[in-house]
C-alpha cells in the first residue's frame, strides 16, 4: 500500500522541499497551507514524479479548516502514515515592542497550528496502532536566543509538546520527532511580524535577517528535508539538522557569550 504525508507549509521553502522529498520516496502527498495557487503548482510537480499529491487550502490557526483538511485526505487516500508539522511564522524585535496581537498570531500559528492537526488526526493513527508525527521546532525552541521571545517561546513550546507526545504515544505505535534546523535559506521573513522603537529600525532589522537568510553559506530547505525524511526512516525523536549541533554547544559551552552576541546582533539600536 503506497504511504501517505500530510504537510503544512506546503506550499514553499522546508515544506516544499520536504513534499518534493517525500514523492521521490514513493509517498502521495497531502499539502496544505493558506495559498493554493502556489499549494498546486507543488501538486503538479509532484504528479509529474508520478505520485498522487492534492493540494488543500487551509489556515492552520483555524481548526474547523484543519478538521476539513484531515477528512479530506482521509476520504481521498483511505488511510495516513506521517504527518508533517512545519508552518511557522517567525518575529523579531524587543519584546515590549510586541503587542498582544503579535504574540497571539505567532502562538495561534506556530503552537496551536500543529496542536490543530495532531488533535484532529491522533484518532486516526491511535486506531491504526501506527503513524509517524514530525513537528519542525527550531534551534530557537533549544536555544534561549535574545529578540525573538513570542517565536522562540513558540519554538519552546512545540519542543516540549514533541517530548511529552513522544513519551506517551511511542507503546501506542506512534512515531513522534523534533526536527531543530539553524538557519536555512528560505523566504521565512516574508511572513515575519518585525518590531522596533521606530518603523525604521523595525524595517532595519528585517533587512538585517532577511538578508542573512539569503547567505550562500547557510543550509538548505533540501537539506532539513532530507533530516526529516531520515527522521522518519530511521525512528529518531529528535534531528539537530547541520549547524545546529554546532550552535547549541556553543550556547551550551558559552551561554553568556553566545546571549551577548546575539544581543548585539539582533538588539540592534535598541541595545544602547
Ligand atoms: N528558515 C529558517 O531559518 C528556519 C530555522 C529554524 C526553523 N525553521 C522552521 O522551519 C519551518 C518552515 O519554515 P520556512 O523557513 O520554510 O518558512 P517559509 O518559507 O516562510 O514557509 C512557511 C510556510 O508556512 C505557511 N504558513 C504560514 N502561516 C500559515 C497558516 N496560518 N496556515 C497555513 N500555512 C501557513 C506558508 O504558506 P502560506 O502563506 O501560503 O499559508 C509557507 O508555506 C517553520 O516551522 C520554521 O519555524 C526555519
């Protein structure tokens, strides 16, 4: 029977990649995300590998959307093997710059989003005795890191939801794993809620990351693919992808440090 993936954030950067993945590997595919045109230009790309792929618009803070997602890809595919937590957004700036607002986007987003589908698709799985959850947190839900408190508290979050889940679910036959990537050239900060004293430092610090983000030196989204596709193969609970190990020794060998760098870095103005 050919296996089956359900991805959110689907429709661009590690999600993408890891669809495009995931139909090399013989799986059909399940994408989701808020923006369907780009949802089934992916569709169509994956038909051309010749794997079965269908493309579902949907909010993942919404969960009457993630519900219609779940029932869909179980009425057109019978059955589910993995599901694939990965649409985040990302906020930078000092924290009482952030409004209530903000913080309720992100954790609406980024916790209550893979709460959504874990919640509407666990059922599904505790019935079969099997099935594989894979939710990409970040070095930012390891690593106490400075001006990105909503998105890290966020990241946190979702690190302790994959520990606890995982602790409880594996003698049920199911498959829980963090993914924890460092920082990948992708279009992350397109989506990102960027705060500062003034509109122009605000701007500055979206220019600062966005940029960075486009370094040729960074990972890949193909690279946090192939960790989670990997983390699925092979059972891990948890992938450090490529630099990450390198960055959580650092914060664990230097916190004070590595606190003091990133103060400087993403603190910007502010830190004066
Ligand atoms: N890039 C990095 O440096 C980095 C580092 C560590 C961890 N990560 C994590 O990796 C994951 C993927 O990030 P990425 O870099 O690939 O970001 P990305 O290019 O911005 O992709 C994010 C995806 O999430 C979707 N999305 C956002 N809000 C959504 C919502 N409310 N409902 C449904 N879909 C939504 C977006 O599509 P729509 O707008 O069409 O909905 C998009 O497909 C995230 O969990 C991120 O935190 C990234």
């Amino acid at each position: 029977m050919t296996k089956t993936v359900i991805i959110t954030g689907a429709s661009q950067g590690i999600g993408k990649a890891t669809a495009l993945l995931f139909a090399r590997q013989n799986y059909d595919v399940v994408l989701a995300a808020r923006q369907f045109d780009r949802l089934e230009a992916t569709a169509a790309e994956i038909r051309e590998l010749g794997r079965e792929a269908i493309a579902i618009s949907t909010d993942v803070k919404d969960p009457v959307q993630v519900e219609n997602l779940i029932d869909k890809a179980i009425a057109h595919f019978g059955h589910i093997d993995v599901l694939i937590n990965n649409a985040s957004i990302y906020t930078l700036g000092p924290v009482e710059e952030f409004t209530l607002t903000d913080w309720q986007e992100a954790i609406a987003t980024n916790l209550w989003g893979y709460i959504h589908t874990i919640n509407a698709l666990l059922p599904h799985f505790l019935e079969r005795r099997s099935g594989t959850i894979v939710n990409v947190s970040s070095i930012g839900g390891i690593n106490p890191i400075p001006y990105q408190v909503p998105y890290s508290t966020t990241k946190y979050a979702v690190t302790g939801l994959t520990k606890a889940l995982h602790a409880e679910l594996s003698p049920k036959g199911i498959q829980v794993c963090g993914i924890y990537p460092s920082f990948i050239r992708t279009h992350l900060m397109e989506r990102g809620i960027f705060r500062g004293e003034d509109e122009e430092t605000a701007h500055a610090r979206y220019e600062l990351v966005d940029k960075a983000l486009h370094s040729p030196v960074l990972e890949k989204p193909e690279d946090v693919a192939q960790a989670i596709w990997s983390a699925v193969k092979y059972q891990r609970s948890e992938v450090l992808v490529g630099t990450a190990k390198l960055w959580t020794a650092a914060f664990h060998l230097f916190p004070s440090l590595m606190k003091s760098i990133s103060r400087r870095v993403f603190g910007m103005k502010e830190r004066q």
